[in-house]
C-alpha cells in the first residue's frame, strides 16, 4: 500500500512537470522573438568654438623687491576689468608657487610665481585680452575651447544617429518588401568632441588693390567636431 502510494505520487508528479513543459513551451512559441535587423546608426556636425580659454603666467620681475607679484596682479586684474571681464568668475588660479630655497639663503621675500586661466566669450574679446597681456608684457596660450551650447549639439547628434540607423534598416529592407518596426535595442557607443584649439591658416594671399600692400587672410579656428555612433535594433514586419 505504502509503495504503491509513491508510485502515485511520482506519476502525479511527472504529469504535473509535463504539463508545466507543455504550458512553457506554447508560451514561448506563442511570444517567440520577432525578425530583426541590427543597424550601426553614426552622426556627426560641425560648429564653431564661441568660448576661449586663455593661460598664463605672473612671474615677479625681482626676487629683491617685496610683493612684486601683486602689484602686477593688480595691474592684470585692472586691464581686464576694462574689458568688462568678470574676473571673480571667469578668472581662475591654477597654481601659486615661490622660491623658498633662495629666501633661505639670502634672508630675502619669497620670489613667487602665479598661473592662471581665463575664459572668454568669443574670439574678438580673445584678440583683446592677448593686446592687454602683451602691453603688460606678459606671456599667454591658448589652453582650449569650448561651445556655449554643447549638451543640446550633443543631444541633436543623438537623435540624429537614432534616425539613420532606422533610414539605413528601411533602406535596406526595402526590396524585401518588409517593413521596419519598432526600436527593440539600442547601444550606445559614445560621444566624441574635438576641444583642441587648432587655427587653421588659409594658402591663398589677397590683394586688395594695385596701390595697397598685399595682406595674407587671417587665421580661423578649426571647428568643433561632434560625433555619436550607436548599435540599434527593429524588429521586422
């Protein structure tokens, strides 16, 4: 009685596990994954750099002469506020350094030196930061540059690629007649932009007129690559 009980049970079992594989297996068939089609979607624009980047160097002129450094800051300080220049937020100190080796042998003030960047709005007030820096004899470079509207020339870059990658599936379906479906994946393979200052010199030199001097056309600024590329995934109708 005892062994045919388990009997039972092991029948009842195994017809409850055949019934559950029957039930998965129609499930599945009934919800089985659609066609697809696997496009690499790429986008890219161009624009040009509307913010600068400026650094430079205070170095005191005379390691025996006390606060030499400020009083050249000040003066710094005062010829970009004549431009309408921020300081306070658009001048930063990148580092502060001084000699205090030469002030412990000589008994003397610490010979210091300052490094700062500046952002600026555009390349005309650049061109005249660079004409106060040199009055001030001062030197400077182009550390990079930027784009005020970064994020949204990133996001339409995004969307762009997102749209050719479903025109590069239709297209490519297209004798098929099959249509694309809906978006059922999507990979991000990232986004790229050039901050790099490059200026960009042009070989050709105008001439104004017989009676003037010839001038060669002043240099432009590369522009600002922006590129997305992603993996997108349609399902197929």
């Amino acid at each position: 009685m005892r062994k045919g009980f388990k009997t039972t049970v092991k029948i009842l079992c195994f017809g409850i596990v055949m019934i559950s594989f029957i039930a998965c297996g129609k499930g599945n068939k009934h919800n089985a994954p659609l066609a697809y089609v696997e496009i690499v979607g790429a986008a890219e624009k161009e624009v040009e750099p509307d913010i600068f980047y400026l650094s430079f160097n205070l170095n005191e002129p005379d390691k025996t002469k006390k606060n030499d450094i400020n009083a050249l800051e000040q003066r710094m300080l005062l010829a970009l506020k004549s431009l309408n220049i921020d300081t306070k937020t658009d001048l930063t100190v990148t580092d502060i350094s001084g000699d205090s080796w030469y002030w412990w042998r000589k008994n003397r003030p610490v010979y210091q030196n300052k490094s700062y960047l500046l952002k600026a709005g555009n390349l005309n007030l650049t061109n005249k930061i660079c004409d106060k820096l040199d009055s001030l004899k001062v030197s400077y470079a182009l550390s990079k540059v930027d784009y005020s509207k970064m994020d949204e020339l990133k996001k339409e870059v995004q969307q762009e690629a997102v749209k050719k990658a479903r025109l590069k599936a239709e297209n490519l379906l297209s004798g098929e007649n099959r249509k694309v479906g809906e978006l059922i994946y999507l990979q991000e393979q990232g986004t790229s932009d050039n901050q790099n200052p490059y200026r960009q010199y042009e070989d050709k030199v105008y001439i104004v007129s017989a009676n003037e001097a010839n001038f060669v056309q002043p240099p432009s600024f590369q522009k600002m690559k922006v590129s997305y590329q992603v993996i997108a995934r349609f399902s197929i109708k």
